[in-house]
C-alpha cells in the first residue's frame, strides 16, 4: 500500500503528545513498563525521558520531533508491516520514521525480547 500526500500530510502535522498516551496503555496492557517504552524511543530518537517530557509539554508535531531527533543508524532494520503498510516501501522519510516508531511499540507490546527489538 502506498501512502498517499495527505496521509503523509496528515502525520507531520499530528502531535506527538496526542500519540504517546496510546503508546503507553497499549504496552502496559501487555504487561511492559514505562521504562521499557522509553528505552525502546530513546533507542530509535536519541531522546531520553527528560526530553521526551519536554517535548510533550512543547506539543511538538511528530515533524519537528524527528527533526530534532537523531534516528538510530540500524533504524533501516526495521521492517514489516504496521498499519497496512510495508515499512520498507515508505518513501516518505518522515512517514517512514513515524512507521519505525509504531513498530518498535508494537513489537515491545507483543512481548518481544529486547535485544530483538533493539537491533
């Protein structure tokens, strides 16, 4: 499935305070912390639960959030599909960045071990 200019619009513009609280319940509902949420960002943005806060106060769209974030160089790793959509076949960089988040999430919320998630 390609992703089309409003989709892509439509994920620059979204807020990434509006988005985490969705990361956060769906891995506590499986059992996974906190901690391990963060570590999984921080693993792929640089940004560490201090910035993280910082930015959700600031209410940064998920634009000026990968901006400002310094993508894991093995991010590239990361594939399959989340939402319909082939990650690898992303050709928007931003849209791409935002599917590497929400697969991280997903695999963290699905019990996968770590080291595996990390890549």
């Amino acid at each position: 499935m390609k992703t089309t200019p409003e989709h892509n619009d439509r994920m620059a513009k979204m807020t990434f305070a509006s988005v985490y609280p969705h990361y956060l319940s769906k891995v506590e509902s499986k059992g996974r912390t906190i901690d391990e949420l963060h570590q999984v960002i921080e693993w792929l943005t640089g940004f560490d639960a201090k910035k993280l806060q910082e930015l959700i106060d600031e209410k940064v769209t998920f634009e000026t959030f990968f901006k400002r974030a310094t993508v894991n160089p093995n991010a590239p790793l990361i594939k399959g599909v989340i939402c319909g959509y082939r990650i690898e076949e992303i050709e928007n960089q931003l849209t791409k960045e935002v599917r590497y988040l929400d697969k991280l999430v997903d695999e963290l919320a699905k019990g996968r071990k770590m080291d595996k998630i990390l890549r």
